[in-house]
C-alpha cells in the first residue's frame, strides 16, 4: 500500500529565472532555496513544484530534476516534515512513467499527473482513455500518484467524477488536485472514497472553505507562495471546527478571493511572480514567451493583497513573539 497524502496546505511553487542580458533565463537555484524556505518556516504541510505554478512546460528535463533536487535539499535543511510534490505529467505512459522515476530519484515523494489531453480531444471514449492511462502509470510508477484536475490546461478536458472514483480505488493513487473549480463533484467524491487513502485538496484559494465543508483536506493555492501562514491559520482553525473560530474562518477566506482572482484568473504566473517581487523581494519574471505585468496590473495586484497580507503579518508577529 502506498503512503497516502496528509492533509494540508501543499504550495505550489514558481521556479526563478536569473535576470541575465540573454533570453536564457537560468534557473535561480539560490532563490528556489530561499522560498522553500520560507514557506517551511511558515509550516506548511507541503512543497509542489514543477506544476502549473512552476512553469514546468517551459524547462527542460535537465532543469526540472535541478528545481526538484533544490527543493528537496531546501526541506532537509529546514528540518521541515513538508512532503514534496513534483508534477511529472506527459502525454504517454511512457514518457510519464520516464519523468516520474526521475522525479523520485531527484527526492519527490509523490507524483503530480495531468490526465494526457493532445490527441484525447478527438477520442469518443475520453474516460476509458483517461482510466487506462492513470492507471497503467500507478501500476509502474515508483512514488504514489496524485491526480491533476485542470480542465484549463488540458483542452477542457475534465476527469468525471466516476473516473476518478474507480482510479482511487487503486493502491498506488493516493489523492487528487482539484483545479476544476467543481464543488458538488468533489462533495461526490469525497462520498464514495475513503479519506484515510485517497486526499482530496482544492486547487484554488478561493473555493478553499467550501472545498472543506464537502471533505476536501487541504489545497495547493498558489496565493500561499505570498501568505502561506494565512492558508495554514485557516486550515488550522477548520480542523478545530468550534463554534466560535465560525467568524475568523469566514474572515479570512473572505480575504484570499481577491489575491486569488488577482495573480491567477487576472494575470496568471506573471501575475504572481511580481507580487512576490513587490512584497517579498523575489519574484523575477516568467519565462518567455509569457509577459511581464504592466505598472497598472501591478498596482491592481498590490491594491487586491492588502487585506490577505494584513493578517499574515499578524500571523507572523504572533509566531515570532513565541
């Protein structure tokens, strides 16, 4: 039986590119090192890289296993028990199985998979396709597999929740991200899988609470690169689930809606990458071909966190103060 996926808040992170005169855009290794960080000190349950966040379709595989290998090395040296996640998602068996097996010897614990999407768009039978291939990679895979839901990536194509039900039932796919957006398939599915072996986190900030009320157990928020104790405190105060933490649970998911609109359904990883630049010091620019925000998205950006960043550094006074 594999090791399930704990419960939590799983940040899935950018990968930094050195600012240099040529369009080479290097991995900054001492920067990936220095978020890591961070977000272990901010006690997060959990590190995901090279997924959507991480821009692993612009690296190549050389440079996928350095970010995976920095990151790993970053969690040991914070003496952090953060699990780490490496999206390893190809559109064959093969080529999946081929990245997964470098992911795991580079330190990944598990293995972020995206269901194949270039040829399925023409196929009539999407969901025995996508149940074959899932299940054909968890049969050879060395690291347990985590489902990756996300429809916007993937020519729309959209794991159904019955397809997803069969495949938890297979011992070495232990969870799945949900970037669908779909609460009342996540509630389906949470009703017909065991929770004490298959995870099912929310892929977005701002559907986080209601993920949970249905019996999500976690999230992978790419907002929690800027705030990560504020997803944590929320997470925190929904396991404890008393009567009067009612009102600061609704504060704060109330908090992360406009962050999460802003970096990600407004302006996507650039979008993100100079919020972290602005706030934390460190963002750097995407990957070309993607563009750098405008000084006016910027501001809007900035203007939409305030409320989010307030209470993280209320969050971290408290923590430092202890």
């Amino acid at each position: 039986m594999a090791a399930a996926l704990p419960p939590g808040i799983y940040i899935p992170i950018p990968t930094f590119f050195l600012d240099e005169p040529s369009d080479e855009q290097p991995v900054d290794v001492d920067t990936i090192t220095r978020h890591v960080k961070y977000l272990c000190s901010a006690g997060v349950h959990g590190i995901v890289c090279m997924g959507s966040t991480g821009e692993a379709v612009h690296l190549t595989e050389d440079e996928r296993q350095l970010v995976i290998r920095t990151t790993r090395k970053a969690i040991d040296e914070s003496s952090s028990k953060a699990k780490l996640l490496a999206g390893c998602s190809h559109e064959s068996v093969r080529g999946t199985l081929h990245l997964i097996e470098q992911a795991a010897k580079a330190g990944a614990e598990y293995a972020m998979v995206l269901p194949p999407s270039y040829f399925l768009a023409w196929a009539t039978n999407r969901a025995d396709v996508i149940y074959s291939f899932y299940s054909k990679v968890a049969d050879k895979s060395s690291i347990p597999v985590v489902i990756y839901n996300f429809p916007g990536v993937t020519q729309q194509m959209d794991t159904t929740q019955e397809t997803i039900v069969k495949l938890a039932a297979h011992p070495n796919i232990v969870g799945i991200k949900c970037t669908d957006g779909n609460v009342g398939k996540a509630a389906y599915v949470c009703e017909h899988t065991d929770s004490k072996k298959f995870t099912l986190l929310s892929g977005s900030a701002e559907n986080f609470v209601p993920f949970l009320t249905i019996g999500a157990q976690g999230c992978i928020p790419g907002f929690g690169n800027i705030a990560p104790r504020v997803l944590v405190r929320l997470f925190d105060l929904y396991t404890k689930h008393s009567t009067e933490e009612l009102k600061e649970i609704q504060r704060i998911q109330g908090k992360i809606v406009g962050p999460d609109h802003a970096f990600f359904r407004w302006n996507g990883i650039s979008g993100l990458k100079s919020a972290m630049q602005k706030i934390l010091g460190y963002g750097g620019l995407a990957r070309a071909p993607l563009l750098p925000t405008s000084e006016e998205q910027q501001e809007n950006i900035v203007k939409n966190v305030q409320g989010a960043l307030e209470i993280e550094r209320e969050l971290e006074s408290k923590s430092s103060s202890k």
